[in-house]
C-alpha cells in the first residue's frame, strides 16, 4: 500500500498547499488591515489639519475684510502696488495723490500707511498752529485798529473845527479880494488880448520870412546847378591844361613799326608804359583826343634817356614824326601818379568790365588808384586829395534801367559814392574826365580779345581801325570764320623784325 511505503501522497501535497495558501493569505489580511489603520489615521489627521486651516483662512479672510473697511476700498483683489483697480494699487495710488509724494515714481518709495497718516497729522497740527498763531496776531491787529481808529476820530473832529474855521477865514478872504481878482482878471484879459494880436502879427512876419528863406535856399541850389552845368560845359569848351609833354620822338621806324623816345632809365622809365603821341602843333597837352596822332607802348630800356617803343595805334594820315609830344598821365619822372576812378570799366565795347586790365597796365606804369568804387559798390580809399591828378568816371549806372530791387539798391550806392567823389574833386581842384579822354592820353589800346567758341559775342573791329600789317585805316569787318586759300600752304610770310641795333643817331645821351 502505498500509506505504508512512507512517501508522500497527493493528500499531502494538498494539505501543504492549504496550510501555506492559509498563512498567506492571514498574512496579507493582516497587512491589508493594518495599512488601512494607518490611512484612516492619515485620513482623519489631514481633515482635522483641513478644518484648522480653513478657520485660519476664514480669519484672515475677515481680516483682509475688516481692513478693506478700514481702508475704504472694497476692491476683490489685493493684488500689489503697482496694479490698478486692486487693494494695494488703489492704496498707492492714494498715498501718492493725497499723501503729498508726487515724486515718488515706484512703490517702493512710497512710505507706508502708517507714515503718512503720521506725517499728515504733523502738518495738521503745524497749520492749526500757524491758524492759532494767525488769529492771534489778527486779535492783536485788531486791537491797533481800534486804537488808531480812537486817535482818527479825535484827529477828525479837531481836522472838523479847523475846517469850519478855515472855511469863515476863506470866505472872509474871499469877499475881500474879489473886487480885486475881479480888476486883475480884466486886466489879464486885456493884456491876453494884445499878445494875441501882437503873436498873430509876429507869426505872419515869421511865415512869410520863412518862405523867403526856403525861395532863397531853393533859388541858391538852383543857381549851384546852374553854375556846375556852366562850369562843366566851359571846361568841356576850354580844356584848360596844366600838363607838359613828357617827352618826344627822336625817330621813327614805319616799316618794323618802331619809334625810339628821349626818355629812359635815368628817368625811371619802365617797360610796357604806353604814351599818347600829340601834334606839334597841339592846342595843349592832356586838354583833348582831337590832338592825339596815335599811342606807342615802351618794350626796351636803352640808355639813361633813350628807350625803344612798339607803335600801338596810328593814322596814315598823320603819320608819326621825329619831334613828335608824348605824354602819359600814369608816369613822372621820380614820382608815383595816382588816380581815383569811379564807374563800369568797358575799354573794348565787348560789355564785360575790364577794371582788372586797366589796374594792371596802370601799375604797370608805377602809378595807382587812391580811391575806387568797385563793381559791387565797395568803396575802397580815403578819399579824393590834393595828390590825385584825375577824378576818372566810366559808365554809371541808371537806377531806372532795372526793376530788380537789389540792382537798384547797389546802383543807389554807386551813385551816392559818385556824389561824394565829385564833391571832393572840386574842393581839392582835382580835375574830372571820362574813361575815353583817360584811355587816349594814356595812349592805352584794347588788347585783342580771344574767340570763345559759344560766346554771343562778335567779333568785329570797329570802323577806322588800323591794320597792324599796312597801317591802313579800314572799314568795319567781321570774321567768317573760314580761312582763305591763300593760308593753306605750308610756307608763310616771314614778319620783320628788329634787329636789336640802335641807330648811331640814337647814342647820345641827351634828349
């Protein structure tokens, strides 16, 4: 049997399976039991925590309501300083708009409730002590009113007794002295009468002497302008000249278009000084153009008094001669000319100023200008003296010929300038000449101008113009343009020219 061998069986393997399925399962029911003793434990504290905190929540809750009371802002959110429409915010916004700290740009600057009210109180209490300290000085004040007011009534009733017995006085007074200011009003009134009468007589000698002046005064600017038109057309007719000839030709050379003068180094001669060369038989040197055969320009010094001259202008019909005058108002021997001009500087007819040539050629010649109104109305100078030998006027400028307001202005200046000028000319007997008498005793010619490709310009040489080839006078002529066949060659004309040998005539150191 199998009880009997000792070896386990089924049975027991059953019983063990329950035994131990028994135990575990006592096990876990004692864990499961036991941890939910301890959760309920759990459980319970956590609800009695829950319940202690939510009283504490209600208290501060109440709190917070109580200071929202207190405050008087029941916003629902505390929120923070910086947020609007909050507890916090509108208590700063509160502190900074009645607290008397509008500086204050962030909450942390804002002192607390506490302090405010504190600081308030004081100043309260520093104006209820000023108020106090007000209505007792009024009180005090007042007082002194009272006084003066005492003192003023008995003032006003002595004043009151002094008046009525000022006004018997005046009366008294009165009705005896009006008899008297009754006499001395009649007698101002008469003598009111007759000084009347004499002013009005006194005020129709004083009219009527008064038109007499201003006929005299205009008749006397009158006869000013007269005798200046008189006078200036009487120097027009005379020409009345002081001036000597400065020297002369000694000889002449047509075909190299050369002359040689008697003046040289030992008279301070420099080149490029130009002469107007005059008639022996002239009416007087520098008294008018009518007597000016030509101009010569000086291109080499040669001895103490001899010089070699280029001819510059010419006629054929009175030809340049040994013993020939020659004058130039820009050069003295020894001395340094000066001139004063005024004026558009126009010495080509090309209608731009030439002001900047003539300066040159006239410093060329030693001389200067002490007194010049430039183009743009500057005055430069000290003006006209005894020392200037010509008073040179050029085109003035019309004030009529320009609606432009500026031109107007500057052509008013200009004319101003002039006046002052031509007053000082004829106190310091300087005598005045146009800027064409001046060129022709300078003996002073154009320079050739250049052809300017797009320049409105013409090119023209005007009537009676010399050739510098022929010395012929020639009509008026303008360039074409084109270039005659005859140039197309190669070859050309040789022009002469001087050989740089003095004539044996021309070694004496004379003049």
């Amino acid at each position: 049997m199998a009880s009997s061998s000792g070896k386990p069986t089924a049975v027991h393997f059953s019983l063990i399976f329950f035994v131990m399925t028994t135990i575990i399962a006592s096990v876990i029911a004692y864990l499961m039991f036991k941890e939910y003793d301890e959760t309920s434990a759990r459980f319970e504290k956590a609800s009695e925590e829950l319940k202690t905190q939510k009283k504490v929540a209600l208290d501060r809750d109440d709190s917070i309501q109580a200071i929202k009371k207190r405050l008087g802002i029941e916003f629902a959110d505390v929120g923070n300083e910086e947020t609007p429409n909050t507890v916090l915010g509108q208590v700063a916004k509160d502190t900074r708009d009645f607290g008397g700290y509008p500086q204050a740009t962030a909450a942390a600057q804002l002192p607390t409730v506490h302090d405010t009210l504190i600081e308030l109180r004081r100043q309260l209490d520093q104006l209820q002590g000023d108020y106090n300290k007000a209505i007792a000085d009024l009180k005090t004040r007042d007082a002194g009113y009272l006084a003066l007011d005492q003192t003023y009534t008995q003032v006003a009733n002595v004043a009151k007794q002094s008046q009525a017995d000022a006004e018997k006085l005046r009366d008294t007074v009165q009705n005896t002295q009006k008899e008297r200011l009754d006499a001395a009003d009649a007698l101002y009134r008469e003598i009111v009468a007759e000084l009347a009468a004499e002013r009005a007589d006194h005020q129709q000698d004083n009219d009527r002497g008064e038109k007499q002046i201003a006929a005299l005064k205009q008749e006397s600017k009158d006869l000013i302008v007269i005798n200046q038109r008189f006078q200036e057309k009487l120097d027009n007719l005379q020409k009345v000249s002081f001036e000597v000839s400065d020297g002369q030709i000694r000889w002449v050379d047509h075909v190299s278009r050369l002359v040689w003068i008697n003046v040289g180094s030992d008279d301070r001669l420099t080149k490029r000084t130009t002469f107007s060369v005059y008639k022996k038989g002239h009416h007087g040197i520098g008294r008018g153009a009518e007597d000016i055969k030509g101009s010569i320009e000086v291109i080499r010094i040669i001895g103490p008094h001899l010089a070699e001259a280029r001819l510059l202008d010419t006629n054929i019909y009175e030809p340049m001669a040994p013993g020939d005058p020659i004058y130039t108002p820009l050069w003295s021997p020894g001395r340094s000319e000066v001139f004063s001009i005024i004026g558009f500087i126009d010495v080509d007819g090309d209608g731009r100023s030439d002001r900047e040539l003539l300066t040159e050629h006239i410093k060329a010649a030693g001389a200067r200008f002490d007194n010049e109104v430039l183009d743009d109305g500057t005055y430069i100078g000290d003006g006209i003296t005894v020392q200037t030998k010509f008073f040179v006027v050029g085109e003035l400028p019309d004030p009529a010929t320009t609606a432009d307001a500026d031109e107007k202005k500057l052509y008013g200046t200009i004319l101003k300038h002039f006046s002052k000028m031509e007053k000082q000319a004829r106190q310091q007997a300087v005598r005045k000449m146009n800027l064409g008498d001046f060129l022709s005793y300078i003996g002073y010619k154009p320079q050739r101008r250049l052809y300017r490709p797009g320049d409105g310009t013409p090119f023209k040489l005007k009537s009676g113009s010399h050739s510098t080839a022929t010395d012929e006078s020639i009509g008026n002529r303008e360039s074409s343009g084109q270039t005659s066949g005859a140039y197309s060659r190669s070859k050309r004309l040789k022009q002469p020219k001087s050989s740089g040998q003095t004539s044996k005539v021309f070694r004496g150191s004379g003049r």
